[in-house]
C-alpha cells in the first residue's frame, strides 16, 4: 500500500514558515476516507521518517503531529526525535492529573507539546500545572468565539508568557492582523490564498527556468511547444510575458488562450531578446520568503490538476484551464486588487470570468483543484463525482500534481 503525507505550512508574524503539521492521506481505497486515528498518526510518523525521508517532507522544520490519547501513553517516543517532532495533544483529550503528569515526561524526553483546539474549561483546576508544560496552544479562529479566545490569551499573557498561541484556521487577511494584534505569534490556515488588496510587491523569479528557456531559445529551429512549456513553468515568466503582449505588440486587445499563443504574438526573435532582458534584469538569486514559495507552489499545484483534469475529460482549451489555476492566486502574489491586475492581462474571457468568480465551465475544475490541494476528502466524493474522479484516480492527480510543482520549486 502506497502512502502519501500531507502537509500544512505554519507561519510565524512575518509569514515566514517555521513549521509544517502533517496530514494523514491513503492510497487503499479500503480505508479511504475512513481511518481510525491512532492508525492515521502511526502511517504519517513512519512514512514521514522512513519512507519519504524527514528531510523531505520536513525540509529542516519541525512538524506538528496529532496524538490520540492511546498513541500518548505508548512506547512510540522511544524512536522519535524530539527535535523534529512536536506533539500535539488533540482536543478530545481529557485534562487530568494523568495527562498532566504524562506532559511531564514528555517533556523531560526533550518534546515541545501543542494542544490543539483549545477552549478554556473554567471547571478544570489542572490547567495551571499542565501550562507549565505545554509550549504552543492552538486556538481555532473560524469557531472560537471572540469572548472564549480573549479567556485563553488572557490567562496565557499573564501567568504563562512562555506559551505562544497559535491561531489556526485562519481564514481571511483580516483574521491574521486580528490574531497578531491579539498576541499570537504563529498562523496556520488558508488565509494567504484568500484574495487580498494589500501593498504592492512583485512575484519572485525562478533564473534557472529563465536559463531553461534560453537554452531552447537558442536552437536554430526553436520547438515552440518545449518553449511554452518551459515557461508555463514559471509564474513570473507567464505573468511577465502576458503583461509584455500588450506593450511590444500591435494587438493589445487579442486575447490570449495559451502561452504558445502568446509566443507566437510577440515572435520568436521579440521573445529571445526579451529573455534576456527579463534575465539581467534579475540581480538576486537569492530566497524569495516561505510565505511565496508556498503561493507559488499551490498555484502550480492548481494549475497543473485543472491542466491534467481539462486533458483527461477532452478539453480543447486545456491551456485556458491551465492559466486559470496558474492566476488563481496572482492577487496575493502581487498584493493588488484582483481587477486591476486582470486588466492588465490579455487573458481570454472564460479565464479572466472564472478567476473573477462567474461560473464557468472551468469553474468546477479549479474548485476541485483548490479542494484538493486542501486534502479537503468530505467534499473531494462530492466534487469528483461530476469531473469522472474515483478515490484512486485523485489520489494519482495528488500526487502526480504535487510532485511536479515541487520539482519546479
């Protein structure tokens, strides 16, 4: 049986990613969507560790792993890291002397312990004891009423400062100022791929896939379809290059349905010097920040599953599909107002009305790709059903999209 992890970024004030928790995902259609608990903790741990390699799925941060009460008091510590592991003690669990004692020895083992979903109990005398223990405290934004969140970072501020709260299922931008104003320190959630009017910024290059394209430039008979797809690589080139259409060219007003329509627009020769100056133009090779790359990587996740669905169902425009998903988080990524992008843009209608959020018939696909990428599987049945998705058939676009923007990231 082929398992897969999950992962979810946790982001510190400056949207920097300190952290990862991991998400528990099959291949067995047996146990798909169905698992218990303490099973779907132990794949996660010994994939993470021994199939995939810490290294990868980790890449040098720790990660958060859920732990029922059953895995808590067993032997499994024995084998793990504590500086690659935090564990987080999961809602559901009882807080007794017990639990407290065995936090305890935990962290006498080197552990860092979350609790996760946490609501203040004002009938439980043991919070003060387990406090002492416990190194992050994970509120959650979308149900906690305001009033039960001031309770827990009120007694947190006061009397455990060495505590940080981290606000989880943040939703929107304005979630996150909220959260951070009120004292949380870490952020994990969906709200950087909310659409946002923020301040403006530019998207991170990637050189080698300029140097990429260059290279097939370079031919004497340039295959235009290796060249489109070297670009369609790179959201900053694919960005740079549609804005570039309607500056070089006498047909700003066209629109365009793929990227290799764009190539042969502005031509071949345009293109190469274009390069170029797009190449020269970038002095830093330098990390760009977590907070983009994991943009950047969701939005070639999406791209590729609305490429590959569009493909599969016998789309004509499949690359219409494409840039749909590739755009679809071009607003955070610039930190501008979605229409004022658009405009700029000689996308086709289909593409510029579903980014927009009138229904189309690509609508449904980038839906699916946004779920997927969520790891969301109550609504993946239902939304998969129409697109002619098994759970097997998912599982494969997972995995087959996932590895292809990490390869390109």
């Amino acid at each position: 049986m082929e398992i897969f992890v999950g992962r979810q970024p946790i982001l510190n004030a400056k949207k920097e990613v300190i952290a990862y928790e991991l998400l528990y995902r099959s291949k067995d259609l047996n146990e798909f969507p169905n698992i218990d608990s303490d099973t779907a903790t132990a794949k996660v741990l010994v994939n993470t560790l021994l199939l995939f390699g810490a290294e990868k799925v980790m890449k040098d941060k720790p990660v958060f792993v859920n732990f029922t009460e059953n895995l808590l008091y067993s032997s499994i510590f024995d084998w793990l890291d504590p500086t690659q592991i935090v564990i987080e003690i999961l809602e559901d669990i009882a807080i007794t002397k017990k639990l407290t004692e065995r936090a305890r020895e935990i962290k006498a083992k080197g552990f860092q312990i979350a609790l996760d979903d946490f609501i203040l109990n004002e009938q439980i005398e043991e919070y003060d004891e387990l406090f002492q223990f416990i190194d992050y405290i994970k509120i959650d934004f979308l149900l906690s009423p305001i009033e039960e969140r001031y309770k827990v970072e009120k007694k947190v501020k006061m009397h455990f400062p060495h505590i940080q709260l981290l606000a989880e299922k943040v939703e929107t931008y304005d979630d996150f100022h909220i959260a951070k104003n009120s004292g949380y320190t870490l952020f994990q959630g969906y709200f950087f791929e909310k659409p946002q009017t923020l301040t403006g910024a530019s998207i991170p290059s990637n050189t080698i896939q300029y140097l990429n394209t260059l290279v097939l430039l370079n031919d004497e008979e340039p295959n235009v379809q290796l060249v489109a797809e070297s670009i369609e690589n790179d959201l900053s080139l694919t960005y740079k290059l549609l804005q570039t259409i309607n500056i070089t060219t006498a047909q700003s007003k066209s629109k365009i349905h793929s990227v290799r329509q764009a190539i042969m627009m502005i031509g071949i020769p345009n293109l190469r010097k274009w390069i170029y100056f797009i190449a020269m133009s970038e002095q830093h090779f330098g990390d760009n920040g977590d907070f983009y790359k994991e943009i950047m990587r969701s939005s070639l996740f999406r791209a590729k599953v609305c490429e590959m669905l569009a493909k599969r169902n016998n789309k004509k425009n499949s690359s219409e599909y494409f840039l749909t998903g590739m755009f679809s988080l071009i607003d955070t990524l610039l930190k501008s107002n979605l229409e004022d992008i658009i405009e700029k843009l000689p996308l086709s209608n289909n593409v510029i009305h579903t980014l927009l959020g009138d229904p189309t018939d690509i609508t449904p696909y980038l839906q699916f790709s946004i779920t997927l990428s969520k790891l969301e599987w109550d609504k993946l049945e239902e939304m998969g059903a129409p697109l002619g998705l098994d759970a097997y058939e998912m599982d494969e676009l997972y995995s087959e999209a996932s590895t292809w923007a990490d390869k390109l990231l």
